[in-house]
C-alpha cells in the first residue's frame, strides 16, 4: 500500500526517525523535523512524501516519508487521550 494522504489533510506524527536520505539531495544540513504526537496538515504530497511548510527553511523545502503519519482524527484522537488517562490513574499515574 502506498501513499494516499491528500494536500490539506491533517495527519499526526507517529515515528520521528527522520533520516538524511542523499540519493533524494540536500546537503544533509540538521533541519527542524516533525516530533511524535505533532499534528501538521499536509502542504503538498510528491509520491511516497509529504512536505509541511513549518520545517521549510528560506533555502530547502524539507519532504518527509509518508509512512511516518497517521490520518488524524480529532474525536479518535481525544477518546483516546482520555482512555490513557484512565489507565495512567488507574495504575498510580506516569
């Protein structure tokens, strides 16, 4: 299955191992990336990438692998927040 996230769907990150990728070009320069939990909405999709205007710099667009982003819920996203939080008190907390 491949990538098929839309531009303007929001998505939330799942997996922030982010590598440089030389073959796909760039100078490797350390660029902010997206951090787990984050939910970004798609700028623009280029096959298996999805680029998200907050992490461009004046000199890169910055373009992230798909596979790293869930489709993001916002209903799903609170009844679960809310189920660990159930757990989390019902084990003495974090």
């Amino acid at each position: 299955m491949g990538n098929d996230f839309e531009k303007g769907e929001s998505v939330i990150c799942i997996n922030d191992h982010f590598p440089y990728i030389p073959k796909f070009g760039g100078n490797g320069d350390i660029v902010e990336k997206p951090k787990v939990g984050e939910i970004l909405t798609i700028d623009e999709v280029l096959g298996d990438f999805l680029m998200f205007e907050k992490y461009n710099t004046e000199t890169s667009t910055n373009w992230f692998f798909y596979n790293r982003f869930l489709r993001y819920d916002k209903q799903c996203h609170k009844e679960h927040i809310e189920q660990l939080e159930i757990e989390s008190k019902n084990f003495g907390g974090l």
